[in-house]
C-alpha cells in the first residue's frame, strides 16, 4: 500500500470510529481533519464528500465485525459451540469491540430516515449475520446435534434481534445485567433442542 493508499485507510478507520461514537450527522469534516492530522486537501483529494467517506467507513466497521464474529465462530465444529461463541463475544456491551457500541444499532438509529444507502448497508449486514446463524443451526439439526424440532430461522432471529436490543439497553442502563439474562435464556432455549450424543 503506497502513502496516498495508507493516507486514505487512516482517514476511513479515524473517521469510522468517529462516526460510531458521535453519529455521521455529529461528526464534522474538520472534526474528522483533525483526528487524522491531515488537510482539507488532503481529505478532498481522497474523498468528494463527508458522504463519500461514510459509506467507506461503514463498510470498514461492518468488515471489521464480521471478521471478528467468523473468527470467533471458526474456533469450533459444533453448531451449539458457534452459537454459543457468537453470544459469548457479545456478553459485555459496556466493554464494546468498538468505541462507541455496536454500529449497527448506532448506525440502524441514525441512518432510519436519513440515508438510505448505509440503511441498506444495515441491511444487508443484519440479514448476513441471520442468515450464517440459520445456516449454523440448519448444519446442527443436519449432523444430529439439534432437534429437529428447532425452528433455525426463528432462533436464529430471535437472537440476533435480543442480542442487539440487549446491546443497547445495556449501554443505556450502564450495566451487563440485561445481556447476562438475554443471553441466559437464550443458551437454556438452545440446550433444550441440544441432543445426548
């Protein structure tokens, strides 16, 4: 990656963190000019628009969680382990993997009525995400580890929309303690459907 390259990387990853803990709307040019140490044209020679960037820095934040969530996924075989890992990563929301707590309820709060292609960019990152757990859970039933009375779309849902609701709340109320419950319920729902090998 040349300087021109790594300069432009600096300003997406600078100002996706910003974006995160102060919204895109919150978050100037000349704030972002200044977390980078950079220009504005310097900026403008990368980016047309505040705009430009932001679509760049939510795609960043979104490849960054995703990352995170298949390696923590891909450190086990079993389908109620993966599920398990994933609930896990996300016991603590007042200790967030990024500044500012989960972008996708920072950025699905913002971007509601505003924007419609970092909507879209929620979206798609909310769909993914249920769709590799209903996989997850399709493969359990499959290698008889789950029931086959589990409904694996639905569970998959109810998860991921619990846990994200928790992520807020929790932030909110300034304590864990709502996500320790979600995340109770939810192991005790899935080891009900877990078979005896």
């Amino acid at each position: 990656m040349g300087k021109s390259e790594t300069k432009k990387q600096l300003i997406i990853e600078s100002a996706a963190i910003l974006f995160n803990e102060k919204g895109i709307a919150g978050t100037s040019v000349d704030d972002i000019i200044a977390a980078t140490d950079t220009s504005k044209g310097c900026f403008y020679g990368h980016f047309e628009s505040k705009e430009e960037l932001s679509f760049a820095s939510v795609d960043y934040l979104f490849d960054k969680m995703t990352g995170r969530r298949n390696t923590a996924l891909d450190k086990h075989v079993k389908a109620v382990d993966k599920i398990h890992a994933f609930m896990d990563m996300n016991k603590n929301p007042l200790k967030s993997y990024f500044k500012g707590g989960c972008p996708i309820i920072n950025l699905s709060t913002e971007s509601d009525d505003t924007n419609s292609t970092i909507k879209k960019k929620v979206k798609t990152m909310i769909n993914t995400a249920i769709s590799q757990f209903t996989l997850i859970l399709q493969s359990g039933i499959d290698r008889g580890e789950l029931s086959e009375n589990l409904a694996p779309a639905e569970f998959a849902n109810k998860m991921f929309v619990s846990i994200e609701g928790a992520n807020a709340i929790c932030r909110v109320l300034n304590s864990a303690g709502p996500m320790r419950l979600v995340i109770d319920s939810l192991k005790k729902e899935l080891a009900s459907y877990t078979l005896t090998p």
